[in-house]
C-alpha cells in the first residue's frame, strides 16, 4: 500500500527534477507500480526527453524559496520528490536558492499539508569541505531536519547509466588511451546504477506509514573503488587493452577544477575535487534493502588494480 493511502486509491507523485538523469528513472519506477506521477521541470515542453506518460509542470526552484510559492504546486500532490540539482550556478539560479532556500521552503510547504518529501542529496557532506556546492546541499538537508515534515534524505555515490552527464565523461575517458587522473584522488566510490537509484527512491515515496525505514540513508554499489578502478573497469567493457595514467598533482588538479567551474567544462568541478580525497561510500548501504534484493554491479570491479602502471607526475606534489 502506498503512503497515506486507502485501498482502492492511487497516490498523486510530485517529481522535481523529473525530466532530468536521476527524476527520468525515478517517475518511470514509480509508473511501473501505479502511481500517478506529474513532472516538475524548468522546460516542461521537452517532454520528448522523459517518454513518460505524465502531466508536466513548470517549475524555476530558485523562484520557489517562501512556502507559499509552493501552495499552487502541491494542491493535488500526495508526496514530492526533490531531485533538482545544479551542478554550477547560472544567474538567479544560484546554489543557495537551488539547493538551500527552495528546498526549505518546500520542506515547510509539506509540513503545513502533512505530505511526504524525498530530498535527493550527495555523500560526503560531513567531511571538511569548502565547495559553495557542497556547503548548499549541507545546508538544504539541515533545513528539512528542521521542517517538523514526513521528510527523507537520499544520499547516493556516483552514479552510471545512460543520459548522465558525468556518467557520459567516465565512459568517453575511459576509451582514451591516456588520460589524467588527480594524484590525490584517492577517495574509494561506490558506484551504482542509475535505475537501480529510481526504483529505490520510489519504493521509499511509496513505502507506507509507518515503516521502520530511517529518516536519511545512503546508497552505493556493492563494490567500493577508487576512480581509477572505475575507469579501468568501464574500459574493460569494451577493450583487453589498457589505458596510460598521468598523474597531476592536487595544486594544478585542484586550479583546474576552478577553471572547469569558471568556463563550465566538463563535469569535474572543486566539489568534486574535494570528494574524490575523501571515501565517498554508504557508512551503512540501505540500497540492497530499498530494492529487495541484490544491486546491479556497474562495469567489471575488483580489487586488483589492472593496466600499465602510472605516469610519473610533474610538478610539486600537493
């Protein structure tokens, strides 16, 4: 049975972010077990990309940051589920409004109605970092805790499949035969696929009242590595033939993160910078128990470092 739901009823589902990597899989599981799903996107005209059978709504996060922004949005919605998120700011859509103010005010919003709220955020927020990114998603998750709502935190590791932005980098690197790596990065992930991700997010918007699920858990794969074996893996799908490291040091890796953020290239950012020195693993992986069942392995992990060893890095080591 659904959350809050008679018998014979089907639950109205809120999915922010719905037509994005990560709310695609999430309204597609929620479809598959009978919900009635509406879909919250900045561009709800590109429906196109989603392929889902769903009523679509405009929504700008960083307009939404009073509860009462949110009254129209929710009158017919039973349960909401954030999954927006930015990966650099542009204009008014800045990390604090996105990430901070707008999720708050939603909190507050479905505290007021009694609605359930499943916020999608990032492991390794309780390390010592720094990123404007990293201290936004921080302070979103303080907020909801503070909110007095039926609220969850969903923490996932790195995520693979199709469509991903950063999931669609790994894959290109990985077929170059040389590619560079930070000399400090040596942080394990524990990566996981990105639909397993949506059909566990819906089992826990669905989940009835009254589980003993806790209020925030973190999500991995079953097999915890380092971003190098990752790449190694991912290489493995699709060639014997293995790839050449360069090794930079964490003082140029670390400029260049800035100069990605500041020219919006590539996927890799100061955020991730700080993540990838530190172990961006579930402390206790709720993931097997979301699904009922064992995670899909994403690439070909194991413990033994495969391909030509590194190259010797230049410069002053961080």
């Amino acid at each position: 049975m659904y959350a809050h739901q008679d018998p014979g009823t089907r639950l109205r589902i809120l999915v922010l972010g719905g037509a994005g990597f990560v709310g695609r899989h999430v309204a597609a599981a929620l479809l598959a077990q009978g919900a009635l799903i509406s879909i919250g996107s900045r561009h709800p005209h590109r429906r196109q990309r989603t392929g889902l059978d769903a009523d679509y709504r405009h929504v700008r996060m960083e307009r939404m940051i009073s509860p009462d922004s949110w009254n129209t949005l929710l009158g017919d919605v039973d349960v909401v589920i954030n999954c927006v998120g930015i990966l650099r700011p542009r204009g008014r859509e800045t990390y604090d409004r996105v990430h901070h103010r707008a999720p708050a005010a939603l909190a507050a919003a479905c505290a007021a109605r009694g609605l359930r709220l499943v916020h999608v955020s990032a492991l390794g927020l309780d390390g010592p970092v720094r990123s404007r990114f990293l201290l936004s998603k921080r302070d979103g998750e303080a907020a909801l805790r503070a909110s007095g709502a039926d609220w969850h935190i969903v923490r996932p590791s790195l995520l693979d499949g199709e469509g991903g932005f950063g999931a669609r980098w790994i894959r290109r690197v990985a077929g170059w035969p040389l590619y560079v790596l930070p000399a400090d990065a040596i942080g394990r992930i524990a990566v996981l696929d990105v639909g397993d991700l949506g059909e566990a997010i819906a089992n826990l918007a669905i989940a009835p009242s009254g589980h003993d699920l806790p209020r925030e858990l973190d999500l991995g794969g079953p097999n915890p590595c380092t971003l190098d074996e990752h790449i190694a893996a991912m290489r493995r799908l699709r060639t014997d033939s293995p790839a050449w490291q360069l090794r930079t040091p964490g003082w140029l890796a670390r400029l260049a993160s800035h100069l990605c953020d500041l020219l919006h290239w590539t996927p890799f950012s100061y955020g991730h910078w700080e993540l990838l020195r530190q172990d961006n693993c579930p402390r206790t992986n709720m993931l097997p128990r979301l699904l009922g069942r064992a995670p899909c392995t994403v690439g070909a992990h194991d413990p033994v470092q495969s391909g030509t060893p590194p190259l010797p890095a230049t410069g002053v080591r961080a």
